[in-house]
C-alpha cells in the first residue's frame, strides 16, 4: 500500500514533467481545450467522468472541478497528469477487452478485481436497477450485454463498460469491466486499475446518497 509520502512523490513528478511539456501538444493527444499563456503555460479543460476539471500550468499545478475552489485528491492528480503525460492522440481501436489483457495487467489483477468487481458485486449485484440509476446520474450510456450494461468516459480518450448479470437463487451475481484495446496509449496498467475503483466508488457513493435510495 503506498504511503502518503509516496503519493506525493509521484505527484511532484509527474507536476515537473507536465510544466516542461508543450501544452497545446498535449491537448491535442489528450482530448483537453486549451487556453496557453505560452508553451508550457496556460489551462486544459476535460471531463473526468461526468465532473468539468480545469488544470492550471504555470509556476505550480492546480487542479479542480469548474466552480468549485477545492483542489483534487492527490491520486486524482496523478491520475490526470499521467493521461496527459501519457497519451499520444490513438483513436480508439473498436475492440473491448478485460484487465488482463492489457499490458501488465495480469500483474495488478488482484489489486484491480479487489478495487472493482468485490465492492461492485457487494452493492449491486443483487440490484441491477439501484446500478443503472446511479450509472445514469454520473452520465453512463445504456449499451447491450449483462443484464445491464453501461457505457462511462472517464477520460476524454478513455471509454469504460461495466457490464452486471444479476444474482439469483441458484447463481451469484457476476460483472466485468472493459476497456478499449488502445487504452495502453493513454494510462498503465497500474493507473487504469486505480482509475477504475474511482469509477465503483463513485457509483457507490451516488447508491449511498438518500436521494437514490431504492427498496
């Protein structure tokens, strides 16, 4: 488990390689708007999941979702600066595949299956409606597979199913996430795991509000 120290430190990298990027460069690869100061200065604009997040580049990196002051969780940061540091413009490939089948996935399997499938299957396997209502508040698309499958864009270059086949009396509930073969243009296979839990407790965190309480 990484220490706080350790976040930290990967964050001062990734924040000293992205200041001496050409911005407008990596807006283009990344999907981002850009408003430039300069080469290396100015702001990116994208969506992380369905929240507007606005980058500031100059002296020191600031991050934060559009009308709020509250700056991101570190290992948001990090997420984002190594999708812009990383990506290089792919289209998508067209073709889904798991985890494993990314790069290096099979190293981090057991840190993504505990991230994702246990505490997904633990709130809405048995409840596929409670599922689809909180897909559709942070902006998931409906698509075919499982007994409801939604499509989410965590990152402008960066589609995600999460497909979820309902629990019963003789089967246990069941669920798998997907990923486009290019998404090793973009991310790691660490960050895409890490990238993915944020994804599942989101969708938690939406089935936890009293608003979307379903009997």
């Amino acid at each position: 488990m990484p220490s706080m120290y350790d976040y930290q430190e990967a964050l001062r990298q990734a924040e000293d390689k992205v200041k001496q990027a050409r911005l407008a460069d990596v807006a283009q690869k990344a999907g981002a708007a850009v408003t430039l100061c300069g080469d290396t200065t100015g702001s990116l604009r994208f969506f992380f999941f369905n929240d507007p997040v606005i980058i500031h580049i100059g002296e020191s990196v600031t991050m934060h979702i559009a009308g709020r002051q509250q700056e991101l969780p570190v290992e948001e940061k990090i997420i984002l600066l190594h999708y812009l540091l990383q990506a290089n413009g792919a289209p998508p490939a067209g073709q889904w595949i798991t985890f494993r089948q990314i790069p290096d996935g099979h190293f981090y399997d057991v840190a993504f299956q505990r991230r994702t499938r246990t505490p997904f299957l633990l709130r809405f396997g048995h409840n596929p409606l409670l599922y689809r209502k909180c897909a559709e508040k942070l902006g998931g698309s409906h698509i075919e597979g499982g007994d409801v499958g939604m499509l989410f864009q965590a990152l402008p270059n960066i589609p995600v199913q999460l497909l979820l086949w309902r629990g019963d009396e003789e089967l246990p509930p069941e669920s798998t996430l997907l990923f486009d073969a290019h998404i090793s243009h973009y991310l790691p296979a660490e960050d895409i795991a890490v990238l993915s839990g944020m994804l599942i407790y989101r969708l938690i965190r939406v089935a936890n509000s009293e608003s979307l309480s379903l009997s």
